[in-house]
C-alpha cells in the first residue's frame, strides 16, 4: 500500500526503504530535516500499528522516555569485552603504534571479516531488554544507523567534551557501550535530564556554536536555575541510551590510558532492525557518524546535508514531536 507524505507518494520496498518517483525526489529532499525525519517516525509507528505490534512495557523504558537517557548494566559479556578491545589492539600493533597524542581519539576501521565477527555481538545487545526499550521508546521498530568501535585517548575538552546537544533531528538516538570501566582517570559521560535540558533551552542553552560551549553548568549563569549532572558509573560491558539532539551530555576523556566504546546511532524503522541491517550492511560500520540530516530516512539515500539553521521551537525544547502529535 502506498503512503503519501505531503502530497508525495512513497511505494514500501525491500527491507524497510521506500521508493519514490525520480521525478518527485528533489520535493522530498527540499523537506526541513526534523520535519522529513518527523513524517518518517509517523509513518514508521503508522506500520507498527497496522501490523498489530505490541509495545513492550518495561520500567527502563518509561524511565528512557521520562529521562531522555538510560544506563544499562551487562550488555556484553566479559569474553565479548575482551574480543572487541583485542581487535582495537591487533589493529593498531598491525598499524604500527597509537596515533599521536594531540588526537584525541583512533576509530576501527571496518572490513567484511571484523562486521560478521561482530555482527552476533551486535544481535545479542539488542535483541534483549535493551531492544524493548527502544521499540518502546520511539513507539515502533528502530534500526541502526552507523556504528563505530573507538578508543579515546587524554585531550583537551573541546567540541563533545563540553556540555551540548547535537545538532540533528531528535530521532537520532545513541547507544555508547563501553569496553573500559567509567572513573575521573578513565572518562566517562555526563547528562542532565529532560526537565533541566528544557529549563537550560529556556534560558537560552540549546543548541550552541562550538565556541560558545561550556564545560561546567554553572557558565550558564542565574536564569539557568541549578543544574543536576549525572555521570552514570559504567563497567566495561555497560551501556548508555540517549536522545543525543534532546539531552544535554558531554563527554570525558580519560587523563591517563584510554577509554574504549562502540558507539551506535539509531533512528525507527517499519521493519525490524535485522530485516533493515540485511541491506547495505557495510555502510552502517563507519569510521566517523554521519548525521541523520545528510541521509533521506525513507529511501536510505545520502542528500545534500543544509545548514542546520531554523531549529524548531520544539525540538529546541528537547521534544520528540511536534505539539498536538497525535500519532
């Protein structure tokens, strides 16, 4: 059955994609990315319902929804930890040493034999608990976007390392799964919820420049009110969920040794996450994330990625929606 989608109309094919007349396609892409990846979620919940999916009800997925984020611990097991940090390991002795000092960080680069290694790994992370909370927390399937395995080195806090919000739709969902324990020699992740994300938008913090980003909430001065950070304790095999475009987090790197993670970005899906992984496999393992704005979520296409000016009045706000969604 086909879908319209501001007077476009979209065909369901393989493996969760849609397809589009040639004709239509630069409409489509001339969309405001929150709004094309908010008509996307809608059709994605529309499909979940129209196939009688049940959604899960677990506590850590109304905690994910009210919080904006959620710690989980034992997602890997420790024989999993070890298999993924040795392949960081080989691949730099391979490569001849760690990269400089002055980089803060050295990301795995993929190949074929490394992605099927992982790729069981990968199923037993998210077809659990975990893989509950997101179809609760979105309302319908979820698939992944990109995922990368890194290992962060001591730097200066600058870009993710200060308090932010990525600049990007707010379906753009992550998953840090940590390989090295959490501590202030190893670095780690801080948060403050959704109540205080607001209060700070509200006093003018959302969606700052890189220059005008801060390291301690206290920067934000008295209209911002007093702020509550939490840095989850994480051992290696945990894990953290979070709206990275809703929350504010910033990122911290170790002072000594190096913080290893896989980090994955998330968006819905109509289909389950495997059916959609069973294409295009390889460009989902990256190097470096794109972000979701640079990429079409119905046909899976890469599109000229705009400015990303003109944020709307609600995801400024850290919502999910639009007001009055009734989806």
């Amino acid at each position: 059955m086909s879908v319209l989608i501001q007077n476009l109309p979209l065909e369901p094919g393989p493996n969760g994609r849609f397809t589009i007349n040639d004709g239509n396609r630069p409409q489509l892409h001339a969309i405001h990315p929150w709004t094309l990846h908010h008509l996307y979620h809608d059709e994605c919940r529309r499909a979940f319902r129209e196939a009688d999916g049940q959604l899960p009800r677990v506590a850590e997925g109304e905690e994910m929804i009210a919080r904006g984020y959620r710690s989980f611990h034992g997602l890997l097991e420790q024989s999993e930890v070890d298999f993924l940090t040795g392949m960081i390991d080989q691949r730099i002795a391979d490569s001849g040493g760690a990269p400089a000092r002055d980089e803060w960080g050295w990301s795995l680069p993929w190949n074929m034999l490394r992605i099927q290694a992982v790729r069981p790994i990968i199923a037993r992370v998210f077809n659990g608990v975990l893989g509950d909370v997101l179809t609760q927390y979105f309302g319908c399937h979820f698939r992944l976007f990109s995922l990368s395995l890194t290992r962060g080195f001591p730097g200066s806090a600058q870009g993710s390392f200060t308090w932010h919000r990525d600049v990007e739709p707010p379906q753009q969902t992550h998953l840090m799964l940590y390989l090295t324990p959490s501590s202030d020699e190893g670095g780690g992740t801080s948060f403050i919820d959704l109540e205080e994300t607001r209060r700070a938008a509200t006093a003018g913090y959302h969606f700052p420049a890189d220059a005008e980003r801060v390291t301690h909430l206290r920067d934000l001065g008295p209209d911002g009110g007093a702020f509550h950070p939490d840095k989850p304790t994480v051992a290696p095999g945990d894990g953290i969920l979070f709206g990275a475009p809703r929350v504010l987090h910033k990122g911290m790197l170790p002072t000594a040794g190096h913080r290893d993670v896989m980090t994955a970005l998330i968006l819905p899906s109509p289909v389950p996450w495997e059916e959609y992984l069973a294409r295009g496999t390889a460009r989902v393992f990256v190097t470096q994330h794109p972000g979701v704005s640079s990429i079409d979520p119905f046909e899976d296409r890469v599109i000229e990625r705009k400015p990303l000016t003109h944020v709307p009045d609600w995801a400024l706000a850290g919502d999910l929606f639009p007001p009055n969604y009734q989806g």
